[in-house]
C-alpha cells in the first residue's frame, strides 16, 4: 500500500484559451481539514521566550564550556531568569545607544549564549537581527552591512579584526559594536578612528543598568530577521521572516511532535553547532526555549564534538551527513 505524505487541497485544472494546465496543490497532511489554528498566546518570537520566563524561571536555558588550565571543562549554566535579566539590560544599552524599534542589529560570530541573548534583546525591543556570516564569501560581511543598512553590531572577539579591516568599508556605518568577551584599547581607538563606539559585553550590561528602558514588544507582523542566503549566484539574498513566522514554524513543529509518543519535555537537551545564522538551528532553538527545555553550545571545534556529546548527553541533535559521519567514525 502507497504510503501519502501529502494531501491535495486544490484540484488541477485543465488548460484552455490559450493558459497553461495547472496542476493539483498539495499541502502538508495537517491541512487536509484546514490548518489547525496557531496559538493566540504565542504569536511572535518574543512570547516564545517571555513565556517561558515567566513558566519555567528557573530552569537550565543556555549551557556553555569554560576553557580553563588549557582545557574546556563541564558545562556550566544560566537559567531562564538569569538570561532575561541579561536580555533586558542588552536591550536598555541598545535603547541608550540609539537603537529604535526597527532598527537593524548584526550578530557576527559562533553560537554562544551571547549570540542568543543579542538575538532576544532585538525582539525585546522590536529590533531586526542580522545574522552576519562570512562563509558566504569574503565580502560579504561588508556587503549584508551596507545592504540591510545595520547600525549595531555584536560580535565574537575573533571576528572582531575583520570588522575592523579596511576592506570592510561599511563598517563605516555603524554606531557602535559590541564584543561578545573583552576588548583592547588599541581595538577602541581603532573603533573611535572610524566612528563608531567600540563596547565589551560587561561594558554594555553596566550601561543597560544604568539607563533601564521599558521593553517595545513585536507585533506579529514585524520583521524578526533578515537571513542572508549565498543564493546560486551573485550577492547574498536577504530573506526577510516576520515574528509571526518563527511564531508559526514552532507551533508547526509542536503539531508534528504530537504525531509521536516521545513528547518534549523540560529535561530536553539539545547540542547547537549549526550556524545560528541559518534558520533552521534558530528555530530549533526557539522550540526549546517555548518548552523551557536547554541548549548547550559546542566549544567551537567541529572536529572535537564527540568531546562536547560526552559532556553534554544532548537528547537532541540536529545536523548535516558529514557531521553524522565523524560522529559514526568516533563510535567506530
């Protein structure tokens, strides 16, 4: 018997006049009795994560490993309280810095739990986060800047030279970046030289502090990201995807899971080492986060990920072949 993953919610129709033959539509098999409604408390990317606050404060959200003595140790721990209180002073800064509802916010760097809480600050505030990745080629990082016309940026310590490289002339735009650790005065005077204000993490969570701002939550229909894809030639392409979108992906997945007998629970564990850059680890993510479960981030080495799945026990693990592949080989 044919197994049917899809069901036909349009019949085709034949051509006449000179139009073309149209052929059936198919839709996912939820929507063979319409599409069951989304849910009216969860509408934008930022009640995924203010919910889950406010239901599971003080639960493991986001998981990271110290490099200590010249070696990453266990995974260590902030809970849902802890990365609001972080997200909010974050998004105060921004406010104090100059950012207004729309403005447009770049994030440059590997997941980390400040990756994540940059990303929860903009949607506090209903600020656009730019994901900007720099395998797309090497000018692209310059060109997302200048194209999607970003103001702020935050960014990991490693990347922080090539922002500041002259061959990225956009970077001529921005107000202010801020690093994911620490940064050196020769880098803040480099910064000044170009105009724009140069902040480590701590320095921007004390100016959060010190200049409280009353959060602007999202409407659905608000842009949540712009994610740049490599497309098939050319520059990168900007996808621009509304809260309602991320709103409705995660219910989509919530509607897929009910189809199995192994729910989601908040013991979940889930092991982020795809690009947050890309939708798909976001969304994941995002899903987690809606179910107040955890997210560990590897150490930023690839080829030392059996090393992070020892300590981490993730119950969850979204990859591509080749990672599969190492991970098949190291069980070899």
């Amino acid at each position: 018997m044919m197994k049917v993953f899809a069901a036909a919610v349009e019949e085709g129709k034949a051509g006449e006049n000179g139009k073309p033959s149209v052929g059936p539509v198919y839709r996912n098999l939820l929507s063979k009795n319409e599409f069951p409604p989304p849910d009216p408390d969860i509408s934008t990317a930022w009640d995924l994560f203010s919910v889950s606050v406010k239901k599971y404060p003080d639960n493991r959200m986001l998981g990271w490993r110290e490099f200590v003595n010249g070696k990453y140790g266990g995974y260590e721990w902030k809970t849902y309280k802890q990365v609001n209180e972080e997200v909010l002073r974050i998004g105060s800064a921004l406010r104090a810095s100059g950012a207004e509802p729309g403005c447009r916010v770049g994030v440059y760097g590997a997941n980390c739990p400040e990756w994540t809480v940059a990303m929860e600050a903009c949607a506090a505030h209903s600020l656009v986060c730019v994901p900007l990745y720099d395998t797309l080629g090497p000018n692209a990082v310059n060109f997302i800047i200048d194209h999607a016309e970003v103001d702020f940026v935050f960014v990991q310590d490693k990347k922080v030279k090539e922002l500041l490289n002259p061959s990225c002339n956009a970077a001529g735009r921005l107000k202010a970046f801020v690093c994911f650790t620490s940064l050196a005065n020769e880098v803040k005077d480099r910064a000044a030289e170009l105009g724009m204000k140069a902040y480590s993490w701590q320095e921007f969570l004390v100016m959060g502090e010190e200049n409280q701002t009353e959060i602007v939550p999202p409407q659905p229909f608000n842009i949540c990201t712009i994610m740049y894809t490599s497309g098939t030639s050319g520059d990168p392409k900007g996808v621009v995807l509304t809260h309602d979108i991320v709103a409705s992906f995660v219910r989509g997945m919530d509607l897929f899971m009910e189809q199995f007998e192994d729910k989601m629970t908040v013991d979940d564990v889930y092991l982020s080492f795809l690009p947050l850059a890309h939708i798909l680890d976001r969304v994941i993510e995002e899903y987690f986060f809606s179910k107040g479960a955890s997210v560990g981030y590897y150490h930023g080495d690839l080829n030392a990920l059996r090393d992070d799945l020892m300590e981490l026990k993730p119950t969850f693990l979204a990859g591509v072949p080749r990672v599969f592949e190492k991970i098949h080989e190291g069980m070899q």
